[in-house]
C-alpha cells in the first residue's frame, strides 16, 4: 500500500514560522495536497501541489519534490488561530486521496 | 465559491434507527462526491465515491447495505446509515468536487456529528 509520513505533533512559537514535512510513496502520484483541521470541524483546502516547486498563498507556502516524494507545509508568522491539524494527502493514480495521519501544531504564546 | 454544506450538522438517535445525511454543493455542480468517517483522533477514512446517477463505488470494508449512498443530482448526495448502532457513532464528512473546474481539489461539508445510543 501506499504510505503518507508526517510528524504526529509539532510545537512552535506564535509569530514564529514552522514547517511540515510529509513524505510519501512516488508510485501513482497526480498530486499533493494540504488541508487545515480544527478540533471537531471538517478540514478546509489549503493548497494543492502537482508541479516541483514552491507555491506561496499569503502565510502559508507548500512545496513539492516529485522525484523525492516530499512535501512541506511552511507557516510563517505564526498565529494562535493556526493552532490545528495539518494532514497531507496523496492524489493516486485513480484520482483518490490518501490521507496521512495528521500533524498536530501547537502554538504557544 | 466552492462551498459544500451538510445537513444536519448534529444527530443522536436510538438503536436500530435509519439516519439520513445530506450533502449539497452550493455554488457548483459536483460531479463526484465522496464520503469520509473519522474517529476522534484519528485521519478520514474514505467510506464511497459516487459519481451523479450511477452506483457508488465502496472502499473495502464498507458494508454498501448499511451505508446507503444516492447521487441523484449534480448538487446532493446522500448517505443514509440504516439499522445504526453504537459503533457507527462517528464524524461523518462530505466531499465534493467541482466538474466544471479543471482541478481535482476536494471541498468538504462541515461534516455530521453521529451519536448511536
């Protein structure tokens, strides 16, 4: 099957910026995507990466390496609101998303 | 644009019971829509696909005579968990996506909250 890695739980400083990593299995890839998750919501679309490089959309930028299955979600100036579930998702070959396990960013103040 | 609601957001019911949950893309036609479970603290599990007007496609280990899923229209999907019991308690979340745009990003409901006494 087909594994999607990211961290299960980060810590990070508001205003400060982290960054999160996901790696996943290069076989029957169409794409990378990045949701946000607040506790007992459903997740919100962040960004959506088919092509290498780096894609800014305001605070937040992904960046996708095809020929090394990784990924990053990059969260700069940080705010207490961003305190949430990161997952990363892996379009296959058939079109269907393959979720990874989630990261749980902290922000303190 | 790209907005998806679910209705309702909150049900309990007894044992037994059927359970209806609607999903509707509100300002595009979806040509597919998928269903997700989530246990608390745990990623979405894909239940279905289904596509306007044919058959849904179950993910192994979805029992397609407990989740019923009709997509009679290109802007409501249903799924309707029949006969629920305690262990179907879940978030259960919709998703679409929008045919008309030459993209494969999935918006999501705000997902129903299924409590099974």
């Amino acid at each position: 099957g087909q594994n999607i890695d990211q961290p299960t739980e980060m810590t990070a400083t508001e205003g400060a910026i982290v960054q999160i990593n996901c790696t996943y299995q290069t076989s029957g890839f169409n794409g990378l995507f990045w949701y946000q998750q607040h506790a007992g919501e459903a997740p919100t679309f962040l960004s959506y990466n088919v092509l290498d490089g780096l894609e800014e959309k305001g605070r937040f930028s992904s960046f996708l390496s095809r020929s090394k299955g990784y990924s990053y979600l990059l969260l700069k100036e940080l705010q207490m609101k961003d305190s949430a579930s990161y997952l990363c998702a892996q379009m296959d070959s058939n079109y269907q998303l393959i979720w990874g396990a989630g990261t749980k960013l902290i922000i303190k103040p | 644009g790209a907005v998806v609601s679910q209705h309702p957001s909150r049900v309990i019911c007894k044992s037994g019971t059927s359970v209806k949950i609607e999903c509707r893309s509100l300002d595009f036609q979806a040509t597919t829509m998928f269903w997700y479970r989530q246990f608390p603290k745990q990623s979405l599990m894909l239940m279905a696909t289904s596509n306007e007007g044919s058959k849904a496609t179950y993910e192994q280990g979805v029992e397609k005579d407990k989740f019923l899923i009709n997509h009679a229209s290109l802007t409501l999907s249903t799924l309707t968990v029949t006969s629920a019991h305690p262990e179907d308690s879940s978030f259960y979340i919709c998703s679409a996506r929008d045919g008309s745009r030459d993209s494969e990003t999935q918006y999501f409901g705000p997902g129903t909250r299924l409590l099974v006494l």
